[in-house]
C-alpha cells in the first residue's frame, strides 16, 4: 500500500495493486472510497492524478494546509519513493 494523501480531516487516501489483475485500486481509510475513485487504474500514475483531481475538486482547489497533514504526505511521499527505487532499508 502506498499512502498518497492524507486530508484534513485524517482520512488517508492510498492506491493499493489489486493481486488479481495487476491493476491499481484506491482505497479510503474511512468507509469506501468516493464513486469517483473507485474502480481500477492500469498505472499507479493514474490512481495518483484521480486522486488529485478528486482533492482539488473537494477542497475547490485549496492546498492542505494543516502541519500534520503535510508532514504526513511529505513522509508518505518519501516511503513512496524508497520503494520504487528498490531501497527499503
């Protein structure tokens, strides 16, 4: 699971792999997933811009501006990229 976003209000929005079709899925810590987040993406890149497009229409394009919030994404961020380059130490 990779944490892509973490909102105001504590939910975190992650992109998972879905095991039986190698595709990406987007999953929400709080219920389910918005309508318009859910179904499958072909690349993790994909999940990623929904995702966005998802927050700058919730929040009418307002940038998360709570301290925690930040340094969450910006750690959720990094782990992100440790994976990808294969360094998981």
């Amino acid at each position: 699971m990779i944490v892509h976003v973490v909102t105001n209000n504590g939910t975190e929005i992650s992109i998972d792999r879905d095991l039986r079709t190698a595709h990406f899925r987007v999953s929400y810590s709080k219920g389910d997933a918005p309508q318009v987040l859910s179904g499958l993406y072909t690349s993790e890149q994909e999940a990623k811009n929904a995702i966005d497009r998802y927050i700058a229409n919730t929040y009418n394009g307002k940038r998360m501006t709570n301290p925690a919030t930040k340094r969450l994404n910006r750690d959720a961020k990094k782990a992100s990229e440790e994976v990808q380059s294969g360094d998981n130490n």
